[in-house]
C-alpha cells in the first residue's frame, strides 16, 4: 500500500531544542495544490492510499483546511486512511471533532521522561509545554482517541523504567522511540531495548512497543524483515515524502533535503510521470543495491535486512549497527530458550 507523507507546513507553535525544520522556510501548502496532489494519487490508480499529515504543526492550518482535504479525497475513488502526526500543544474543539469523524489516527509526540519534555520541548513564550500536552492528551483521551506516542530520545540516559512509568500511566496504544538526529552518541542502546523487551514478556502489558514488538516479530515465520519502522519490504518502493515546496523524496520524512533522494517536484510534474521516471527507478536500483551490499556477511541480515536508508547514511553506521546486531542477538536467543 502506497504511504505519502506530506509537511504541509514549517510553521510551529513550539521550538524543540533538536527541531530540524529549516524555519527560514514559513510557507505552508496551499489548499489549492493540496487537492491537486490528491487528485494526483487518484489518478495513479492505487485503491488504498495512506496519507500523514505532518509539519511544523499541521493542527496550526486548522479545521477549515483539513475539511476541504477531507471532502477532497471523499469525492475520489482511491480509499484514503488519514494519520497526523502532532505536538498536541493545541487541539481545537472543532478540529478535534473532525479529526474523530473522519477516523483520522493521531500520533504524539512526548518526550520520556517527561521532565525531559518540558526542558526540549518549548512554547514560543520559552515555558515547557508539558502542562499543555498532558491537558490534551487527558481530553483525547475522554473521546477514546488511540494513543500512538512517539517520543524522542535525545541523550542515552533514558533508562527502560521511564519508559515503563510512562506506559503504566498512560496506557499508550502505540509507543515508538525516535534517536534525536542531532545526538552525538547512540542514544537507544541494546540494554534498554532488552530492558524494555523483558518488561513486555514479564507484564501484562498491552502497549505495542516498537523497538520490542518488531523485533519479537522479527523472529515468527510470517513477520516482518528489517529495520524500516514504516515497512517489512523495500521502504523506497512504497513510501514518499512530499515537503512543503512540493519537493517528493522516496521514504520517509526522514530523507527530506537530501537530494539523492530526490525525486520530483509535484508542482512542476504530476505524480504519475515521476513515479514513472527513470530518475525514479535509478534511485530504487541504486537503494536495492546499497541494501544487498549492507547485508552481505552480517550476521543479523535476514532480520535486518538492510537496516534503514537514513542509518546507512549515518557517521554512526557501524555504532548503530553494533548496538543492532547485539539486540537481534540478545532477544533472538532468549526468545528461542522461551519458545
Ligand atoms: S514540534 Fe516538531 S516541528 Fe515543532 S519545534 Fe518541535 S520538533 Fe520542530
Ligand atoms: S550491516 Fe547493519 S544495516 Fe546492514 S544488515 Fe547488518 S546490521 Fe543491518
Ligand atoms: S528512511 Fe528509514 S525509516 Fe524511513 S522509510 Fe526509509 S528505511 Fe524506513
């Protein structure tokens, strides 16, 4: 299923101390060429189409805007599944409602612990935000909202029992923890993710924890291969990346700016003609073959398969792929002794 994420703005109601928007850039998409890149997808003629509406803050455009997205997609024949992804500083009453209506998934972003939050994650004023995003999130929480958290860490003291204090007092659906692009050192170490791992077999636990479950999955006949948080096969086949000039990158945000992952413009081409390309089917050989490259000689690579694009690219490749080489390890071989 093709998935499309699009950073309709850089504008942002906070300022994260590891914020990598390029916040010289204020614009937002238009309207006006967010329909038109929905008709776009239409016309390549997927029947499921998965977009997650990202930013800045794209809650800032308000009700008004996702309304005409909305009632965009609706009238087309591709089946749209909506995801935003939001710092949950503010959430309008009328937004909120729309957003539940048209079964829209949120994901949040919290820092863990959240002290940590209100020291990284900033309003404009310079106050920390947790007062705020606890508030709403106790208010999404009052209208069966799912819980899909998404929590940066950005220096390797996060121990496994902030976590789990986390968990245990919210009750997340979904928690995934992101390395902070900026962080000098590997910030997610095999000991917390086995920490985390003995947590979820020792619990009753019901929060999918991504580090854990992916990896538990890892090693049933019929899970997934690798560590593409968003796919099991090739990430570069299914999943695009728009920014807010129109830019289209294969893969997730995380590649957006990167030109080698550059693929088009949608203000300037339509869609189908990019994913067309030749531009486009280089870019994919040039990625399968980087991947089949990576997994030659490794011990973890029909786990890994490849590991991730942005990590590949990484300085930190051979720390990141140490510390991932011991997790498939530690949890392969307890989890066999278990089974
Ligand atoms: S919420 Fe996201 S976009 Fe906004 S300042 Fe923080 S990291 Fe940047
Ligand atoms: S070398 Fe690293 S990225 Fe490549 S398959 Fe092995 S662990 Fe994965
Ligand atoms: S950049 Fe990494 S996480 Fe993002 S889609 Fe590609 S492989 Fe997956």
């Amino acid at each position: 299923m093709l998935t499309i994420i699009v950073k309709l703005t850089n504008e942002c109601n906070l300022s994260c101390s590891y914020c990598y928007r390029d916040t010289n850039d204020k614009g937002a998409i238009s309207i006006v060429n967010i329909v038109r890149l929905i008709k776009q997808i239409d016309e390549i003629g997927k029947d499921e189409v998965t977009m997650i509406w990202h930013g800045g803050e794209p809650t800032m455009l308000g009700a008004d805007y996702f309304s005409s997205v909305f009632s965009a997609q609706n009238k087309l024949k591709t089946k749209f599944t909506n995801k935003m992804q939001t710092n949950l500083v503010s959430i309008p009453n009328r937004l909120l409602d729309l957003l539940i209506q048209e079964g829209v998934d949120l994901g949040i972003s919290i820092d863990i612990p959240l002290i940590k939050h209100d020291k990284n994650r900033l309003l404009l004023s310079g106050e920390g935000s947790v007062g705020r995003v606890v508030k709403n999130l106790n208010k999404i929480r009052e209208r069966n909202v799912p819980l899909c958290v998404v929590s940066v860490v950005s220096d390797k003291d996060i121990a496994a029992d902030d976590v789990i204090d986390f968990i245990e007092g919210f009750c997340p659906d979904s928690i995934s923890l992101n390395a902070d692009f900026n962080a000098t050192e590997i910030v997610i170490n095999s000991n917390l993710v086995f920490d985390l791992y003995s947590y979820k077999l020792s619990s009753d636990c019901s929060t999918y924890i991504r580090e854990v479950d992916t990896l538990i999955s890892m090693f049933s006949p019929v899970g997934r291969k690798g560590f593409c948080h968003y796919q099991s096969d090739f990430c570069g086949k299914d999943y695009l990346s728009v920014d807010v000039n129109g830019n289209i990158y294969i893969c997730c945000d995380k590649l957006i700016g990167d030109t080698d992952f550059l693929i088009g413009n949608m203000f300037s081409d339509d869609l189908k003609t990019i994913l067309d390309s030749d531009r486009y089917k280089s870019t994919l050989q040039k990625l399968q073959s980087q991947r089949a490259k990576c997994t030659e000689g490794c011990s973890i690579s029909k786990s890994c398969n490849g590991g991730c694009i942005c990590d590949n690219k990484s300085i930190k490749k051979n720390e990141i792929c140490s510390q991932r080489v011991e997790s498939v390890e530690r949890i392969r071989n307890d989890f066999l002794e278990r089974s």
